[in-house]
C-alpha cells in the first residue's frame, strides 16, 4: 500500500514534535537538576551528537529505503534472513506500550490547564498535597483527561500523515515554539535568569558519575523519539530526492533548543521564585506551580500557557508514538485506517486504565509486584529494553546487514568526508553504548 508523503517542512516538523515531547520540558530539566546542571548539560549534547544524531540518520535511513512499515522495511532490506530481521520492525510495540502511561501523564496536564486558570497552590507543600491527592485518590478525574487524551489523538491519527499528522505538527509545534518564546523573553528579565545560565553551562563535575553518562544516552533517545518506529515510520514518507542528514540536523536541533530554552527558562522561575533547582518528576506538577503563585495574576497567565505548551508537546508525540503500528496493520493486514487507528487507540486507552489504578489507594496493591507497580513497570522495560534495543538492532542492521554500497551509495553524497566516522560509530561505538545503557538501566552493571 502506497504511503501518503509529507512535503519536506511537514515532515521536519512531523519529526521534530515526534521528538519534542513530555521529555524536554518536563524529563530534561529534572534531570539535569538531578545531576547537577551544566556538567550533565555537556555530557548530553555529546551523547545526542556522537550516539543520538547517528541513529536517527540510520532510522531514517531505514524508513526511506524501505518506504513501508517498520516490519516490512527490516523484511525486504535484508538480505537474508529475512523472517528474523522483521522482528526487528516490531520495535514499533515501543511507542504503543509508551502510550500506556504517556497518555495518561497527558490526562494530567489537561486537568493542570484547568485548574491553573482559577487555582494555584501557594507552597511546595500545598501543590504536592493537590498533585498526590490526584494521582492516589482521584481516579474519575484522570480517567476522564486520560479518555480526553484518546480521543484527540485517535481523531488525528485517522486523518491520516496528511490531513491530520502533517496538520497538527503544523500548527502546534510553531504554538509551542511561540508560546516558550514569550516565556522565554519574560524569564530574561528576571535575576534569576544569570543563576539558570550559570548552573546549566557551569559544569560542576564532581556530580557526574556512571549512572549520569547512562541517563544521559538513555534520554537522548527518549527525547529524539528513536527506537521505537516513529522516525523510521515518518521517513518512510520523504521524498526520492530528501536529504536525510539535514533532515535529522533539523529535527535535532530544535529538540536540543527547545529542551535548553525549557531548562533554562524553568530554573529562573525557580531561582527568581522558589528555592533553586528542583529535583526530580514533582519538578513541573510541585515545584513550578508553586512558582507561578509567587508572580501573582501573571502567574496563572503563564501557568496556563506553559502547561498548553507542554500539552501540545505531548500530543506531537503521542500521534508518532502509535502511528507505527497503526502503518503495520494497513500494510500487512490491509485494515482501514480507521479500523487500525480505532483499534491501537483503544489497546493504550484501556492499559492506560491499569495505569491510573496502579497509583490509587485500594488499588494500587493489586497491581504492584516488586518495587514496582503498573504504571512504573511499563516506563521501566520501555525506557530500560525496548528502546535501547531498537537502536541496538538499527545500528547493527544499516552497520553490518544492509550492503555497505547501498548504504554507501545514498549516505556518502550527503554525508562526505564525515561518512566513514558516521560509519565506524555506527557499527563500533553505538551498538556497545547501546549494549552498556540496557545492562546498565536493567541492574546488570
């Protein structure tokens, strides 16, 4: 079946809010609080360079010579050995399994979109009452944004990569661009600002350690969307004569802005208004409100906004996440797109209904095992095993499997001189981050 094509900004911003999600407003900067700022800032940017920019042009790569599905792209490129190789396209499973808890952390945004229009928790304190309250006790609410969710995203995905992915991306992420901008403009401003600045491009390296490298390669590929089909399904609908490098620049370089414009515009409105850099998730739903607060009916101005910004964030996301496996059912099964849609929609919908009950009170006993319970299982083998091996198995499939002059003979025009570094860390350097970020996240190491 014939895929529909993006034109070139289409699909650049396809890929870029593919890429620009809940991980680089809300994952990276508690992140980089976490490990100390700017030390941490430096090992990401080389991580994202050296490992990340590498295996989105090889996923792309992928998507464009195959021009299918994840599956069927692995299946005819191989050589041989095909019937193995083609498992390797259900990596597309990573994005449907991420949409479990990932549409339901939306569901909390939406319901901070409405409260922050009226109410804005006065302390630290206060907001981490009204934030757990929610997440243990307020199980109607999040069903009802979670269902929210669903419908918003299931709606884009049946119009299709055109009419309803290509549109969203076109309208949303310049939104988002804008909002954070104006944001943005505001935190400079602020005195707080020069604090921001010095403690993300200050590196204090004494809070870096293994763990912290781990993270840093682990988010890259969280925050670039690699690993689990999107780019590879998106790239499948560029045209014969796209230049894959400048397209994976572009998608990188503004994941990589928007993350540090967030970063350093959220930790000023901490410095200025809290108590510096907070630490860990509670960083957007505790700490920031609180912040907000102390600006007054500015405050709710640019709570609201942020956390439409973070929304439409989400929600570029999310389309990308599902997409995949909605392209495989079309293409192997020959479903309608409505059918196949329908049906991804209401597999997350429904899991993302354990999810919710996995933080209840009276619930959540029943769906822990171990130290974990539902919700934080399915992050866990997401983040910990299925991405790191999508990009294990890309790296090994363009590095070693897919004939070194049919790779050579698209990528050596556009990437020059620089192809045989491209090529050597693609087959050397990668693969082995890749093996050491999985043992690594999984407890082995």
């Amino acid at each position: 079946m014939k895929i529909a094509r993006f034109s070139r900004i289409g699909f650049i911003m396809a890929a870029a809010g593919s890429a620009v999600g809940l991980g680089n407003i809300w994952k990276f900067p508690y992140i980089t609080g976490e490990y100390g700022g700017g030390a941490f800032v430096l090992v990401y940017l080389i991580t994202v360079l050296l490992i990340g920019f590498s295996i989105m042009i090889a996923e792309m790569l992928i998507g464009y010579l195959g021009r299918r599905d994840t599956v069927t792209s692995f299946e005819e490129l191989a050589p041989k050995h095909k019937n193995l190789w083609k498992l390797a396209g259900f990596q597309g499973l990573a994005g449907l399994f991420i949409m479990i808890f990932y549409s339901v952390v939306i569901g909390w945004i939406f319901n901070y979109i409405v409260t922050s229009l009226t109410y804005l928790p006065s302390t630290v304190t206060e907001a981490e009452n009204t934030f757990t309250t929610m997440l243990h006790s307020d199980f109607w609410t999040q069903l009802f944004y979670h269902t929210a969710s669903f419908v918003i995203i299931t709606y884009v995905l049946h119009k299709g990569l055109k009419g309803g992915i290509e549109k969203l991306n076109m309208f949303l992420m310049p939104a988002l661009m804008l909002i954070l901008a104006l944001m943005f403009a505001y935190a400079v401003t602020l005195e707080g600002f020069s604090k921001a600045v010095t403690f993300m491009f200050s590196p204090d390296w004494s809070k870096i350690n293994g763990d912290a490298f781990v993270t840093a390669v682990g988010h890259a590929f969280f925050t670039l969307s690699l690993g689990m089909g999107a780019i590879m399904t998106y790239a499948a609908s560029l045209e014969k004569k796209a230049n894959i490098v400048k397209s994976a620049f572009w998608v990188v370089f503004l994941d990589t802005t928007i993350a540090i414009v967030a970063g350093l515009m959220l930790f000023t409105f901490l410095y200025q208004y809290g108590s510096g850099p907070a630490k860990g998730p509670g960083l957007v739903f505790i700490s920031l409100p609180a912040a907000f607060y102390e600006m007054g009916i500015v405050g709710n101005i640019f709570a609201v906004l942020f956390f439409i910004a973070l929304a439409f964030a989400g929600l570029t996301s999310s389309v990308s996440l599902v997409e995949p496996m909605v392209q495989y059912f079309i293409d192997r099964f020959g479903w309608s797109r409505l059918k196949a849609t329908i049906s991804m929609g209401t597999f997350f919908w429904f899991l993302g209904i354990f999810a919710i009950l996995s933080n209840i009170d009276g619930a959540k006993e029943y769906l822990t095992w171990g130290s974990k319970n539902f919700f934080d299982w399915v992050d866990y083998v997401t983040a910990a095993i299925m991405l790191p091996l999508g990009g294990l198995l890309m790296a090994v499939f363009v590095g070693f499997v897919i004939p070194r002059s049919e790779v050579e003979a698209t990528m050596k025009p556009q990437l020059k001189w620089a192809f045989s570094l491209w090529y050597f860390s693609l087959r050397y350097i990668t693969p082995v981050a890749m093996f050491v970020v999985m043992l690594s996240l999984m407890g082995v190491l």
